[in-house]
C-alpha cells in the first residue's frame, strides 16, 4: 500500500484524519533523509575502498615490473625469455586497468556522492523548515482561539467584532501555510523517484564501463597469454626431464664427496679458526683459508655463515713453515701453527677435525713436533712473545704445570713430556703463581720495609748500594732463587724490542709478588710504585748486585745479631697469619702410599748422584750453613675445622709449597735443623721454574734430582711432601705436656686462646692443623699457635 493522497481541502478542516495522514508522509521523509545519509556515508567508504584498492595494485605492478627473472647458464631460451618478460606485462595490464578505475573513481564524487547531499539537504531540509513553521502557526492559531472563545460576552461589541477580526486573520495565515507545506511534503515525496534513483544509475554506468575497458584488456591479453602458457609447460617438461639426472648426482656427492671434488686453483681451501692475541688474552676468530703450495701463499678472508659478512680485511701471508700441536699444549684441538715469512710470530690455526688438519698440514708439507732441536731458535722465539709475564694463562692449565712440575712421577719423564707442549702464558704464570702462594714473599717481610726504605734515597747511587747490601743479607737460598729469577728477568728485559716488556714492566709484574707487605693497608698501597722501584734496580745491576760484594759487608754474627735484635724488638702479632696451603691430615693409606711413592723415585734417583751433581752442579746450594732466619712461619688457620679438600682443590697438599720467614719467633733444635731443608726444598722448585723460564727448556728431572742431595740433612725430607708442619715441629709433639708462652696472643676465633706472656698451659699436644698445638686454660681447652710457645 502506498501513502494516501493529501488534499488542500483537508487543510481547512484539519481533521484528525488529516494530521494522521500527514504524520504517515512526514515519517516516510524522516526514513528517506536517514536512508540518504547512510547511502552517502558508504559511498564514500566505497570510493575509498576502491582508492586503497588501486594504490594497492599499482604497488604491486610496480613489484613485478622491478623484478627481473636471472636463469641459469650463460644463455636463455626462447621459452625462458618469454616466462622473464612475462611480469613486465602484468605489470602493464595491471597498470592500464587502474588508470580506468582512477577515471571512476573521480567520476563518481561527481555523479554520485554530490546529487545525493543536494537533494538531502535542498528538499528534505526544506520540507523540515516548513514543518517547523507549520507546527509553530497551529500552536498560534489554537492559542488565539482559545483565547478568543474565552470572552465573556458582557463585552463591549466593538472589543468583540474586533476579536472576531484577529480571528479570522490568525485563521486565514494558518491555512496558507498549511496549504504550503503539504504542497512542499508532496513534491520531495515525487522528486525522490528521479533525482534520488538518477545519481546511482549514473554510477553503476562508470563501474560497467570500468568492468566493459578490463574486458578489452583482457582480449588484447589474450595472444601472450597463450604464448607464455606454452613456454611455462615447455620449462616444466624440461624440468621433470632433469630433475632425476640432478637427483642422481645429488646421491653420488653424498656418498663420496671427494671423488666429484670440484677442481679448484687452490691446493686447499676451506674454513680455520685463527687465534688472535688481544689486549685481554687471546681470541678465534673464524677464517675461509686458502692455500697455493706453488707460491706458498695463504689467504685468510674472516667470514662467519652465521652473520653472513666479512668481519675484517683480507690478509695473505708467505708459508715458512706448518707444525701440529698437541692436544696437551693448547686447549683447542686439531690445532697447528703457521709460520710465515713476511710475518713474525706464530699463526696458531684450529681446522675443523682432525681428518681437515691432516688435509691442511698435507698441502702445506707440515710435520711433527720435534721440540728438542733448535733448542736456541726456539728459545729466542719464546723469548721474544709479547707481553710476556703480563698476559696470564687459564688458571686451570696453571695448576696443572704446577701439580706435574712437583709430582715426584715426573722426574723419569723427558723433557719434550713435560715442557715442551706447554704455552709460554702457562708456564710464566706458573712461576708468578708459585712466588704468589708462598707463606712469606721471596725477599722476606722482616726486610720489606728497609729495601722500600732505600728505593725512597734521593740518590740513585745510595739506591743501588743499599739494595746491593741489602740482598746480601738476605739468607743464601732466598738470594740464590732471587738471583736466578734477576738474570733471568734482564735476559726478558734486554729483548724488550720484541716482547714489549722493558724493565720498568717487568717491575710492575714482580714487586709486589717479591716484596708484597704483611698487612694490607692504606700506606703499604702507597709504597707499591717502591717496590717496582727495587725489581728494577735489581734487574738493571743484577750482575754487580749478585756477584760482587757489599763495599761493608757485615760478618754473620753481626747479622744474626741485627736480626735476633729485630726479632727481640717486636714480638709478633696473633694477626700476623700469613697465607697456608696446607689445612687437612690426609688418610693415613693414603699418605703412606705417598710417601712410598716419594721415597721410590727418591731412591731411583739417588741411584746415580755423580750425574746428577754434573747436571746440577751450578745450582746446588752449601748445606753446611744454617741461618736463624730461616724459621718456620705461623700458618694461618681457618675459621672452623675444614673437611678433607678435594683433590682437585689447589690448596689441596698435592704439591708442597715453601716459605722463607716471615716473622721473628723463638729457636729451637728443631726449627734449626728443618728451616733449611724448607728453604732448600723451596729453592729446588724455584730453580725448576727458573731453569724453564729461562727457555733453554733444561731436563726437568735432572733439576728435581737436587732433592737428593739434601736427604742427608734431614731424614724425613719425604715427609715434607704431605705434612711440612709435623715434620720440621716433630720434636714437639709430646703428646700431654706444659707449655709457656712467649708472646701474648688474642683469640680471633672462638676456637683459640686468648693469653699474655708467661702464661703456662695443661695437656699441650699436637692438634689436626699445622702449626697449632692443643692446650687446657683456666679449664678451657683451645688452639694455641705453636711458635708462641715453649715446652717446661
């Protein structure tokens, strides 16, 4: 049904049929200008659809036009040149139908959008504003007539003719403007179904003739459509036709792929990890090598696959020579090294397996290891490595050296077993950490003071004078070991050129090893630029120093006066508790296998003391002497009981470790006797280090074989080897005996006891750490530090 008909008559009587029929219209208007409004609001969200659509499509006719097909081989087939030149057309078709699609686009803001706003806002705007005026005049007339009905008739006839006149005139201006707005509600109701309908039709006429120009570029399409349809099957006939043949090869490759090796210029060519020193130690870094053996000419380009670029520039080296490594010496495997000729140093290469290293070590002509000819080259090699006692070793290898060079196992191993396959970092950090662990510093702590005292001379002549006599005071085995490491540090010194380490390094390195203070404080910090001060004056008149004597040398009575003063002068501190390495008994099967052990290659080497005299004989110290210097110092001890060390624990007694003194303390038979054989014990393994610093790489056995020497001086020599403590205090381990202390000592732990001097204790017996007894106190039982103390 459709919208009934208003007649102007009606607008006189205005019936309630009327206002129904006229809400009905009013309301198909309201539904119209929504209808309208949502139409010109998805309009719009199609135009910039079909915006973004076309940006779209040209992008991507952009892609294909850019994109050009690179076929295998030197030349292409008719068939591949097509399927190449087959994107570029795409790209042109793609391309001339987004032109039209802009073209509609633009046209339909014209046709569609525009029409539909000016009829909604010229027509249904008009028919609101006159509804509004219609619905302001009823309420007026209502108003006026109400009003007008409301006069009494009591009034005047001329008040009432009059009110019937304004009536009449209220009556006949509503009536118009009723007449007038249902004329405006009917003509928007029949201008709807032209101007409404019309904007659309003219749209859809642009999409089809945008549809009717895709048409015709698809018929002119249609000639390379067929063409590349045909070159695209002939290429998939060509593929499966090859593939198999491919496939085949594949197979062959994976089965043998040395035999369908492709010909290379290079006589080897592959991937090797290179060692690169740093400022920090050492790194590999990854390298595609390639080696010519007719030029001798290797090529390192450093590449990672991972990253995909280069990480350096490339470097080309002449080949000297090409060495293995072995496994033991670094802690890399298949590692060999490369000498080159227009390089100086040692190229040290890790190839990927031990199947690629004998490959490369092949090509380049290598050969084995033979470490005991050339014996002077490769000591000026060694020599010659820079940063020498300034760059460290894996502590883990360091340890290692330490724990082979004091096995009494290896004294019948050779030379080439033992020395020749470790690194030079290794080895001189072996030797800095052995002066480092040792209780008390190689130039004594009793002495430290006084050579700081003589750095601080204003004169450099005083200097070298008080040092020179002040080494000489120092007892012999302490300044025998000090002057092997001297001669040894100037030979480092004099080839400064090379290794970089000139005198004053070399004093940063080993002053405050040597001459490292008691007790770290503030000022013995401060005095650290001192005794770099005195390693390099040791080291720069080594050969005056350690070979002539003192202008006023002082007599061994004198000295052991001065000393027996100092030591009288200052009674020692219970804080003074220098480093120990010793903190558990071992098993008693476990020490007397050792000690059989120690005592067996004792004897086999023993067996022929006239060589080992001749091999040894500018290292053997004079036994004869004693010094009251060389006493044993107070170990320290832990906080609690420790449980038994793993073996693997470098304070573990695996190797024994000497001390020169380190602090003034009573004297007795005992301590004269075994002080020594420490100091001796500690010399022989200084001098194994030396001798292997010194890079002539002597015979470490025939070192070892020292030892020997000295067993007549004291019996249980072995013993040092397990408990050093109980064999140099041996004579004190009455178990149950009294006890006066000579030094006042406060506990630091609550396992200690605290005393004056004077005091006596009950039941003094050895306790289960070195260099500690057992003793009763007032009924208190504790450790007591065993050179505080003298048995009644």
């Amino acid at each position: 049904m459709g919208l009934p008909a208003l007649e102007f008559s009606d607008c006189c009587l205005d019936s309630p049929h009327f206002r129904e029929t006229l809400k009905s219209h009013e309301a198909e208007l309201d539904k119209t200008n929504k209808f309208i409004k949502e139409l010109i609001k998805d309009g719009k969200s199609l135009i910039s659809a079909l915006k973004n659509l076309s940006s779209a499509k040209r992008k991507f006719a952009d892609s294909l036009n850019e994109f050009k097909f690179q076929c295998i081989g030197d030349a292409e087939t008719d068939d591949e040149m097509c399927i190449a030149r087959s994107l570029q057309e795409f790209a042109t078709v793609l391309r001339n139908l987004e032109d039209e699609r802009i073209r509609m686009i633009e046209n339909a803001s014209e046709v569609l959008i525009t029409p539909l706003e000016k009829f909604r806002k010229e027509q249904i705007g008009a028919a609101k504003e006159a509804k509004k005026k219609y619905d302001k005049e009823t309420e007026k007339y209502c108003g006026i007539l109400e009003k007008h009905l409301n006069l009494s008739s009591k009034k005047k006839e001329s008040q009432l003719q009059e009110a019937d006149s304004q009536v009449d005139l209220v009556r006949q201006h509503f009536y118009e403007v009723s007449l007038e707005y249902v004329f405006k509600v009917q003509e928007v109701q029949e201008r709807k179904m032209f101007e409404f309908v019309e904007p659309l039709l003219a749209f859809l006429q642009g999409l089809f003739t945008f549809y009717h120009h895709g048409y015709e570029l698809a018929k002119d399409f249609g000639d390379f459509k067929t063409q590349l349809t045909i070159s695209i099957q002939n290429t998939r006939n060509r593929f499966e036709g090859t593939r198999s043949e491919v496939e085949s090869l594949m197979k062959k490759m994976k089965e043998n792929p040395l035999e369908h090796k492709t010909i290379s210029p290079y006589t080897m060519e592959g991937y090797l990890y290179v060692q690169e020193k740093r400022h920090f130690g050492t790194s590999w870094v990854k390298h595609y090598c390639t080696y010519q053996r007719d030029s001798k000419q290797i090529t390192m380009v450093p590449f990672d696959q991972k990253s995909g670029g280069k990480g350096g520039e490339d470097e080309s080296v002449t080949l000297k020579s090409c060495t293995r490594r072995k496994t033991d010496s670094i802690e890399k495997r298949f590692c060999f090294d490369v000498e080159a000729v227009d390089r100086p140093g040692v190229i040290t290469m890790q190839a990927l397996s031990e199947e690629d290293r004998r490959l490369w070590m092949e090509a380049m002509d290598g050969r084995e290891p033979v470490y005991n000819s050339n014996k002077d080259s490769q000591s000026e090699g060694r020599i010659n490595e820079q940063g020498l006692y300034r760059i460290v070793g894996v502590n883990s290898r360091v340890q290692k050296l330490l724990s082979v060079l004091m096995d009494p196992k290896t004294a019948s191993e050779t030379e080439t077993d033992i020395c020749a396959e470790w690194e030079i970092k290794t080895i001189t950090s072996a030797l800095k950490t052995y002066l480092r662990m040792l209780p008390g510093p190689l130039m004594m702590y009793q002495f430290q003071r006084s050579f700081i005292k003589a750095a601080k001379l204003e004169n450099q002549e005083s200097r070298v004078s008080e040092i020179h006599s002040l080494v000489h005071r120092l007892p012999e085995k302490n300044r025998q070991m000090l002057q092997l490491l001297m001669n040894h540090l100037a030979n480092v010194a004099n080839n400064h050129k090379q290794n970089l380490m000139t005198v004053a390094n070399l004093g940063v390195v080993f002053g405050p090893t040597l001459l490292r203070p008691q007790e770290e404080t503030v000022a013995a910090i401060m005095d650290i630029k001192f005794q770099n001060i005195v390693i390099e004056i040791l080291i720069e008149n080594h050969e005056k120093i350690f070979n002539t004597v003192p202008d006023m040398p002082l007599t061994n009575a004198q000295l052991h006066l001065s000393r027996k003063k100092s030591s009288d002068s200052k009674p020692p501190s219970c804080s003074e508790r220098p480093l120990t390495l010793f903190h558990t008994v071992q098993s008693t099967e476990k020490q007397e296998q050792r000690n059989s052990i120690i005592n067996s290659s004792l004897e086999s080497v023993s067996s022929n003391p006239n060589s080992i005299l001749n091999s040894s004989s500018s290292l053997q110290p004079n036994m004869n002497s004693s010094d009251p210097d060389l006493n044993v110092v107070k170990p320290t001890r832990p906080n609690s009981l420790p449980p038994n060390p793993s073996p693997t624990s470098p304070l573990s007694p695996s190797w024994p470790m000497f001390s020169a003194p380190s602090s003034p303390m009573p004297t007795s038979s005992t301590s004269s006797d075994s002080s020594p054989v420490r100091s001796v014990a500690g010399f022989v393994w200084f001098s194994v280090a030396a001798v292997v610093l010194s890079l002539a790489w002597s015979s470490l056995h025939a070192v070892f074989s020292l030892l020997v020497n000295f067993v007549p001086c004291h019996p249980n020599l072995h013993l040092l080897f397990d408990r050093p403590e109980e064999a140099i205090h041996e004579d004190s381990s009455t178990p149950f005996r009294k006890a006066k202390a000579l030094y006042a000592c406060k506990a630091e732990h609550d396992s200690e006891l605290s005393f004056t001097a004077g005091t006596v204790f009950d039941n003094v017996h050895p306790s289960q750490e070195p260099g500690w007894l057992e003793g009763t106190l007032n009924g208190k039982t504790g450790l007591i530090p065993e050179n505080y103390v003298e048995f009644l």
